[in-house]
C-alpha cells in the first residue's frame, strides 16, 4: 500500500480531507471520482484513512470497501452512472461541476 506523506497532504485542505474521508465512506462513490476530484489514487485514500482514523474504525471500513461492488468503476453495475449525496449541496467549492 502507497504511504500518504506530508506532501500528499499539503495538497489537501482540511475541508478537502474531510470530504475525501465522507466521499470514501459514502458506499456509492467510487475511488475513481475521489481520485478525479482529489487527484488521490485507491490507494493514498487507503493510506489516508488509515492515518486518519481510529484502527477500529479502519478496520471496519476497510472491511466494508473490500465487499462493497460500488466503491470500484469496474464492479459496478451498467445502470448506475452518477451518485449525489444528499449533502452534496451543502458540499462548496467542490473542484467538479455539481450539473
């Protein structure tokens, strides 16, 4: 697994961390639109989550991603094409256009 170093997290803000943590939590979104917002691979929101949170809480959602088919592109099924929170207004200055 790829380490999230303090470079990595220069590039976010604290509100962008915290997004990223929600969006990776929210079982639609998948890591490649975390990764198009945030520019974060799979694996540095992996690294992330795991310096961030508590190791139980890790653990519990990482199990949760592993058996989860909507967290990857490539799993999901052909009808699902777009996800928005119900937050997702009160969400601003997202990098990606909200249409």
């Amino acid at each position: 697994m790829e380490e999230f170093t303090k470079q990595d997290s220069g590039a976010l803000t604290d509100m962008d961390t915290d997004r990223v943590i929600e969006m990776a939590w929210e079982d639609r979104t998948p890591f490649d639109a975390i990764e198009a917002q945030f520019g974060l691979k799979e694996s540095a929101v992996k690294a992330l989550m795991k310096q961030t949170l508590k190791p139980s809480s890790y653990v519990r959602w990482r199990k949760r991603v592993e058996h989860c088919k909507t967290k990857h592109t490539a799993t999901r099924n052909d009808h699902i094409t777009r996800f928005k929170s119900k937050a997702q207004r009160a969400i601003s200055q997202n990098k990606r256009s909200k249409k």
